[in-house]
C-alpha cells in the first residue's frame, strides 16, 4: 500500500487537464463527445494539452457509439495522426457483434501504434467472456491495463468481479492493470485498495456541476487524499 495509487481523470479540453493536474491526477484520458460516451478528440486538443499539463495523457481511439471498430482505416488514420503529433499513450478496445475481442481491427490500430502503451477500455464490461478475452489478448503489444468496472451496470454491481480478478494478478491474461471506473465511488476505495488494486478513473466524479462544466481541481483533489489516505 506504500506505492501511491494511479489516479486517471478525463479529460475534454485544456481547462480540463489544468485542473485535473491542479488537483493531484497521475494521468488523464483524452476524448470527446461525451454523450457516446468518450470518442477520439480532435489532434489539436491532444496538442493543446500536451502543451499545458506535465502528467501522461491516454487518448481514446474509437469513432463512435458502442463498441464495435466501425471503419477501421479511419481509425488507423487517427492513430497516425495522433502519433505523428506526439501521442505516445492510448485507449481502445473493440468487439465484434458476437461480444469476442475484433483482433483484426485492434491489431490493424497496434501496428500503427508502434508498441504504445495502452488501456483496453470498458468494452471488457461488455465481452461475452472476459476470462478468455483477456487470455486472447495477452500477446498484443503494449497492452498494460484494463479499464473496468466488472459490469456493465457499474461498480456497485461488478465489484465481486472485480476483487476476484484483482487476486488472480499476474496469471496469464492477468498481467495488465486493474484501472478501476464507471460508477466508482470514494465509498468504494476501501475494499479496492484492501483488494490490492491501485488504479481509479474518474469522469463525472470529477465534475460536481454535470458533465457541462469543466473538471473542479478541488474534486479531484478529494480523491487524490483518500487515495492517499489509503
């Protein structure tokens, strides 16, 4: 418990990133449109907050609502324009219809991503089988962390997932980071942290006016002290 746990903020825009930084976050998920839930912002946003905060940056690559790749080359495209501009960090994940890991669109984005370090995002919620989705995702290059909550309904309902897999650490399939977020909140710190999970986003928790208004520095540094509480 002695090592300081990661805290990941979302992040719209500059003013967002300022604060989150202000407010004790280790890092920041870059995206746009909220309202589907988080897509690939413009590369002039990444360039603008690279620019202003010291902290590393994921940026989301996905193109629309849901978790299927959508148009695949559109989203290499992104992907080159986002590095090309210095992105260096990323967040994805896609699924095909049947709830399985699309490993053709994903390992079409990779080779672009140059063994990147990335986040497979929530779409793990959403997999058919999770246990062997991580099993057949554990060669992909860069892959250092899954974004959950256990369920698709959220922590409250995913929690006894989440424990579970947070003691099967380190197994096959089981190497990447627990980053816990969607519906997480400061309640649920203790038994995650007892749990040994080190990692938490917020995105919502960090906006007490509604997703309209900017990320409160003074929100975020809450949760930075109870993490750091312990």
């Amino acid at each position: 418990m002695s090592e300081r746990a990661v805290l990941e903020v979302i992040a719209l825009e500059v003013e967002d990133a300022v604060a989150a930084e202000a407010g004790g976050a280790d890092r920041l998920e870059l995206v746009t449109d909220m309202a589907a839930d988080g897509l690939t912002p413009p590369v002039e946003t990444f360039v603008g907050i690279r620019a202003a905060v010291g902290i590393s940056l994921r940026v989301m690559l996905r193109l629309t609502d849901g978790f299927e790749a959508g148009e695949v080359r559109r989203l290499v495209r992104a992907a080159r324009e986002l590095r090309a501009a210095g992105a260096d960090e990323f967040v994805l994940g896609f699924l095909d219809e049947a709830g399985e890991p699309d490993l053709p669109a994903l390992e079409a984005v990779l080779a672009e991503l140059d063994g990147c370090r990335w986040t497979f995002h929530r779409a793990i919620d959403r997999a058919a089988d999770r246990d062997a989705l991580r099993k057949r995702l554990s060669d992909l290059p860069g892959l250092d962390t899954y974004l959950t909550a256990g369920s698709a309904e959220g922590v409250d309902e995913g929690l006894p997932t989440l424990l579970a897999e947070a003691a099967r650490h380190g197994e096959p399939g089981y190497e990447p980071r627990l980053l816990v977020g969607g519906g997480l909140r400061l309640d649920h710190l203790p038994r995650l942290r007892a749990a040994g999970i080190d990692a938490f986003h917020i995105g919502g928790a960090a906006r007490p006016g509604g997703w309209e208004t900017p990320v409160s520095a003074a929100a975020v540094r809450e949760w930075r002290s109870a993490l750091d509480r312990g």
